[in-house]
C-alpha cells in the first residue's frame, strides 16, 4: 500500500493556494460570507452577499453596515449578536434569522452563523459570518405542515357531516375517562346518543341525498345546542354522540332537549317543495368512578332504546 508524499508548498506558493482560495468563495459560494470590523463595518464580502443586499459589487459594502440595507430592527439583532460574540470570543451557529423588508410581502429566512474575527497575534478585531436562504425550504416545510394538519383532521372528521368521527370518538372517549378517573372529587361527564327516528324511511321514500341531507340537518342542530365545550360526534350510519365534560345528567338533560328541540323545529327539503319534518331520540349516560368504555356505552345505548321503545321523539336518563 503506497502512501502519499504529502504536498509541500513554498510560502508564496501558499499564499497564491490563500488568495486563490478566498476568491473563488468571494465569486461562487452559494451562501453569503462576510467579515465586519468591531464596528460592525463591512471588511470583505461575497458577491452573492453583495447580490443580496442589491449592491452591484462586493466593493461597495466595504464601510457600511446592515443599517444601510436592512430594517432597522433587523439590523439590530444583527448589531447585538456581533457585540456579544466580540465580548465572548463564542460563535453562535444555526441561528433562524427571519426578514421582512417594508417593500416586500414575502418574509424570508436564514440559518446564519457567526464567529468571532482575529487576527494574527489571537485578538478579536472583529466577526466573520455565513448565512444562507432557506425561504424556499421553509415554504415546504410550511405546506408539509399544513398537509399533515389536513390529513390529520380528514383522519378525525366525518366527511359528510363535519363531525368528528367514530374513531376519534373511542379516542377521546378513554382520554376523557382516565382524566376524571384521576380526579379526586366526584365532577363527572355525559354522553348523550342520539339516533334519527324513521331514518330508513327517510331513505327510501325520498333517496339517499335527501338522506344525506337529514344527517347534515341533524349535525347542524347539535353545534348550535351544544355547549362550547361540548364535542359532537357521527358514530356511523345516523347515530351521534355528544360529549360533555364536567356536566351531570340534570345538565345534560337540558342540553338534550335543546337539541331534539333544534332538530324538529325546522323541517328538511326533501325535493318537490315538500319538507319532512325530522326527529330523534336521545340517551344519556353519566359517568361514574371505575366506569369503562364498553361500561359508559352500554348505559347511553339501553338510554336511547328506553327513548324508541317508548315512542320515539324523547330523552331517557
């Protein structure tokens, strides 16, 4: 196995390898490189940094500062850093710098770093920095998010109503639960099923979109009775739940009939100028210390059979 001569260079040898070095990061670094005196003047300078700042070359930044380019609050962030890495002797690296010029709407941002300058004998007489645009990377990162976000509320919310689902029903359900098995007092929670009476004939007398319609009405009337703190979910099919914390059967009894109350009062366009005037029947469960789900389910739904069996149109408790 050979091993490489290493490169011996004269002294003017490597100061040519310095000056060739530095020029060619003044003329192709992607980023912008810069160096300040302790003044925050500009000694030297990239020409993308020169690009930036709409300076027509490197040159003409020399004796200025970031107050003649950039907002002045801007450039007193910039000033302030300086000064406490010349205090220091510390560089401060990866900082997200964010600017918004008056004349433009678009803000950008930057991953700066910045070191302190010395010179030969180790005294600082100044700060040297890099920073690059990541504005771009940044509105990707942006619309992930907000793409996540969507995905994660499609996960949560039933399509066709607007009403969480039933899969965030159960999991709002046990978060629910073990929070008030925690608690040391006696508050509790109810649950209120509800179920639209004479859905099957609404279907097949007038069609599924009607149907449809009936489910919207149905989940529209529950948003405006419920309470703000209160969660309505569609469970499947024309079952709904709501969900009210720190609210006993007496509480929850008022707000039931607000809702039967919100749902019959304005009939529902079934096409053909007729209108169909739409019911429900509602159960209501409360809460109880060492409850489970299964437990607090089956309460709500014998509830809500107790309403059909004895006419439909009613809340049972």
């Amino acid at each position: 196995m050979s091993v490489r001569e290493p490169i011996n260079m004269t002294p003017e040898e490597r100061l040519e390898l310095d000056s060739l070095v530095l020029e060619t990061i003044r003329q192709f670094s992607s980023d912008t490189v810069y160096f300040k005196d302790l003044e925050s003047r500009f000694l030297w300078n990239s020409k993308e940094h020169a690009n930036q700042l709409g300076a027509s070359s490197p040159d003409e930044l020399i004796g200025k500062t970031d107050f003649d380019y950039f907002p002045e609050e801007f450039a007193k962030a910039a000033r302030k850093v300086e000064q406490e890495i010349i205090k220091t002797g510390k560089p401060i690296l990866n900082v997200e710098e964010e600017l918004k010029r008056d004349d433009d709407d678009e803000v950008q941002y930057f991953f700066a770093s910045k070191y302190p300058l010395y010179n030969k004998d180790h005294e600082i007489i100044g700060t040297w920095g890099m920073s690059k645009n990541v504005t771009e990377q940044k509105k990707i990162a942006k619309e992930l998010e907000k793409s996540y976000q969507k995905v994660q509320r499609l996960a949560r919310v039933d399509d066709l109503c607007g009403l969480y689902n039933r899969r965030y029903f159960y999991e709002t359900l046990e978060r629910t639960i073990n929070i008030y098995e925690s608690r040391s007092d006696d508050s509790t929670f109810a649950l209120i099923e509800i179920d639209i009476d004479d859905m099957k004939f609404i279907n097949d007398q007038y069609g599924q979109p009607h149907g449809d319609d009936v489910l919207r009405h149905v989940a529209s009337s529950m948003l405006v009775a419920a309470r703000k703190t209160d969660t309505c979910f569609r469970i499947g099919g024309d079952e709904f739940m709501v969900m009210l914390p720190d609210c006993d059967k007496m509480q929850a009894l008022g707000i039931a009939k607000k809702i039967a109350e919100a749902v019959q009062s304005t009939p529902v366009p079934v096409g053909d100028g007729k209108s169909e005037k739409v019911t429900i029947s509602l159960g209501i469960a409360s809460y109880e210390k060492g409850n489970d789900i299964s437990e607090l389910i089956s309460l709500a739904d014998r509830k809500l059979y107790k309403s059909k069996r004895n006419g439909k149109n009613q809340v049972s408790f």
